[in-house]
C-alpha cells in the first residue's frame, strides 16, 4: 500500500484491508531501493518514489498493477504493467491507465483478471493451430519452387485440414473458459508448439517426394498422400495444444478425428482423394506412427533453443 498520507493513518486502513506488516515513513528515506523488499505499507510517499517503487518491483521481474485517483499517482501509473483508475479521479490518471473502474468498486477486479487469463490463454492455443498452417504453407511454398515438382495440395484439401485442424477447433477453444494462470512467454508459447508442427508436415511431404524418386507415385496419389499425411499431423498437434484435456476438449478432438477419417473414406471425389497402392499405403501408416516421436523430439530441441535464448538475452 503506497500514500503520501501520514503512515500511522496508512498502516491503520491497511489493517482493516488483512496487511500484517509495519509501515515506513518514506520521507526520511533517500533509497528505495533498500526498503522495497522489507516493507508492504509506505507512508509519506512522493509522486517521484512512487514510480521508483514500481520500477524497484520490476527490476526483481514483478509484474506490477497500480492503482490511483489522483495526478500525483500519474507517473507510478504510466510504469506499471498494469495501471487502474478509480472512475471518479482525475483526468490525467484516467487518460494514462489501462482500466478504469467506473464505479469504483475494486471487487471488479478477480473478474477483470479472469476475463484477461482467458483471452490470453485462448488466443496462444488458436495462434499456435493458425500458425502451424502458416508455417507450412511458406515453407512449401518454397520447396515448390526450388525442389518439389508441384505444390502437394490442392486448394480444396487444403480446406479441409484447414476446417477440421483450425478453424472450427479454435473457434471452440476461443469460447472456452480458461482462467489458468499465464505462464512463460507468449510468443515463445505460440512457437513451440507450431513450429514442430509445421516442420513435420514440410519432412512428410519431402519424404513422399524421395519416395517417387525410386518409384512411381501419380500427382493425383501424391497429393492423396501429402493430405492425409498433413491432416494426421494437424489433428496431433491439435491434440497437443488442448492438453491438459477437458470433457469440452476431449469431444472436439474425437468429432474433428472422426469427420476427417469419414471425409478420406466417403467424400474421396470431393477432396480428390485416390486409391492407394500397397507399398504407398505402409509408407503412410509408418509416416503417421513417426509423426508423434517427431513432434517431441522437434519440440524439445525447440524449448531447449528457446531457453538457452533467454539466458544468453538476460
């Protein structure tokens, strides 16, 4: 609790808010640094120690929410990570904050941070699914270009890995309520779970592109091979994001499992799905019982990387 109000009066309030810590009187203090750590109520606070208590906080990698109604709390706000204005303060603490509370009721406040935990829970799932799609896209897009003889999908296969692995998934999983606490770092997340994805799909496709190397393989039985190929590894990859697993999560993944399964057996004409021969159809199912250690042992390189990055940046 920080007041420019005299610290007896400060420490009398927060008792009556469940705070078991003495005050400070912080005008007779020169460093805030040597008090931050030992004190929870600061009495006789200036608008300059403010800030320097929010920066003291977040220099020990605290992420910080501050709250006010006054200009002298203009500037400890505009360095929080989170600044709240009471509704009926000042303009200037208003225009600064990133929420304000209308009514001035702090009970708002486990609401608000629940509302936030799942729309950054929920949008770092559904990035993760339209990224992997992203990923593979530009990667093969490339291959085509330097490697491949034609692009292994065609434009209505491609809808439908899209529909089953993304689309409709994310739009369950946006819904979702998630009020999971936010670990690590966004994009890191996001990253971690698309990339081996992507990398998966783009290896799948360059081996079934050797394979007609060494024997013959039709456009029409490629493209065949690359779709189910593609479509398994985004529906594994789905299954990784939607752990820890939910009865909600649990039904998607078996509705988007069996709708695939039934679209490559009973739609073939409409997605151009062919008859494979024998020695293609082993090489898919060994490709799809690969697709799952691949994905680890991808993904592990990847945190690992991710996490070496860090040390070296911090």
């Amino acid at each position: 609790m920080i007041s420019g109000d005299d610290p007896k009066t400060v420490e009398a309030l927060a008792r009556k808010a469940g705070f078991t810590s003495k005050s400070i009187d912080m005008s007779k203090v020169q460093d805030v640094e040597t008090v931050v750590d030992s004190y929870s109520i600061f009495g006789r606070v200036t608008p300059e120690q403010k800030k320097e208590l929010v920066l003291a906080l977040k220099k020990r990698n605290k992420t910080v929410a501050m709250t006010g109604d006054g200009v002298n709390d203009v500037m400890a706000l505009k360095e929080a990570d989170c600044s709240i204005a009471m509704g009926s303060g000042s303009q200037a603490c208003k225009s600064v904050a990133s929420l304000v509370l209308l009514k001035d009721q702090m009970n708002a406040l486990p609401a608000i941070l629940y509302q936030g935990r799942c729309v950054i829970n929920n949008i770092q799932r559904t990035a993760s699914l339209f990224l992997v799609k992203t990923l593979f896209s530009i990667g093969l897009s490339l291959l085509t270009l330097i490697f491949l003889k034609n692009y292994p999908f065609k434009p209505i296969q491609l809808t439908l890995i899209s529909a089953l692995a993304t689309g409709i998934p994310s739009f369950v999983l946006t819904l979702e309520p998630n009020g999971n606490k936010v670990k690590g770092n966004f994009l890191q997340n996001v990253i971690s779970k698309a990339l081996p994805g992507a990398i998966c799909v783009i290896c799948s496709v360059i081996g079934v592109s050797i394979l007609g190397h060494f024997i013959y393989i039709s456009p029409s039985e490629y493209s065949t091979m690359c779709t189910i190929l593609a479509g398994v590894n985004a529906l594994m990859v789905l299954i990784r994001v939607c752990v820890p697993m939910t009865t909600l999560r649990k039904i998607l993944v078996t509705i988007m499992c069996m709708i695939f399964v039934g679209s490559i057996i009973l739609c073939k004409n409409f997605f151009y799905i062919v008859h494979l021969r024998w020695y293609e159809i082993i090489y898919v199912i060994l490709n799809i019982c690969l697709i799952p250690h691949i994905l680890t042992v991808v993904s592990s390189w990847i945190k690992l990387f991710l996490k070496q990055k860090n040390k070296v940046w911090k």
